[in-house]
C-alpha cells in the first residue's frame, strides 16, 4: 500500500511502509542478554583490550616509522665518509672526527684546524643545532670550511643524527 507524502522541498513523494520489527529486541531477547550478562561483561573485556592493544600497537608503529633509523643514518653517512671519520681509531680527515659530537662544542677536536667562524660560533652540538646546521652548513656557520651541499630531507637527517649521536667520544657506540 502507497502513501503520499509531503517531502522537504513541498513536492508530494509516494512511499512504502517497511515493518521494522527487527530493530526492536523482543522480550526474549532481552532476558537472554540478562541471563548472560556475565558472559557479555566478559566479552566487553575481551573488545576492550584488544581495541587498546590495537590503539598501542598502532602507535608503537606510527611512532617507529617516524622514529630515528640508526641503520639508516649509517647509509646516509656513506656522504660524510670523505671527510669526516667516527667510530674507534677514527682520525681528523679534511673535517674532524665526529665521536662524541652530541653535547660536544664545537671546534675543540684536538689536532684539527677548525676555521675562525667554528671555533668562534658558539655551537654546542645536540639535535636541534645538528638539524638546522646540516640542512645547509653554509647558512648556519657563515664562513666554515664545510662545503657540503647539506641534507634538506628530514628523515634523512634525523637518522643521520642517530648515527653519529650513538658514537661517544671514545668512538664506541651506545
């Protein structure tokens, strides 16, 4: 049987009557869940935890892929190794040695001549001054020796910094 109605924009509509019986729980239904409400708790628990460990293992993997890659940084200091050396029994190359760089300041490697500008910049290395200097070495320390294009991708240099900051000044990785 079709009626008609009046829809939003007054313009006369036919529709069907649907039974929705199914979206009403019946009286039986109903007792059954109060019968098994220790059950359902239980189950409500069992949802639960698994939502929060989906939530926390969702997290540990959104945080570990923006997470620093030290085996990355590895990689990428393959374009610092014709100057500079880290790790134990390195030596000052064309730039200095980069052990122990994280808390170090900067222009005091013994046996190394450090340009006026370095030496003189007032830099105590640690990630924020790292990720700036390394984007373009030029422009963070006017006058330095460096000529190094720098590294502008993020990632990049942020796992390049978990690299050289896992050298302590003894060249031994943390």
């Amino acid at each position: 049987m079709l009626q008609t109605i009046s829809s939003l924009w007054d313009k006369s509509a036919m529709v069907k009557p649907v039974k929705v019986s199914w979206l009403v729980q019946s009286k039986r239904a109903c007792h059954k869940k109060s019968a098994s409400l220790g059950r359902n708790k239980e189950h409500h628990m069992k949802i639960s935890t698994l939502s929060a460990l989906v939530v926390v293992t969702s997290l540990a993997a959104s945080s570990g892929a923006l997470a620093q890659d030290v085996a990355a940084g590895k990689t990428s200091f393959n374009k610092c190794l014709a100057c500079h050396a880290i790790g134990e029994g390195a030596k000052n190359k064309v730039g200095p040695v980069l052990n122990g760089l994280d808390g170090r300041k900067s222009g005091t490697i013994e046996g190394y001549s450090y340009s006026e500008a370095n030496k003189n910049s007032g830099i105590t290395w640690g990630k924020d001054v790292f990720l700036e200097y390394i984007k373009d070495p030029r422009a963070k320390i006017p006058g330095t020796k460096m000529i190094f294009a720098g590294i502008k991708n993020e990632k990049e240099a942020n796992d390049l910094w978990a690299y050289i900051s896992s050298f302590d000044k003894d060249g031994k990785q943390k």
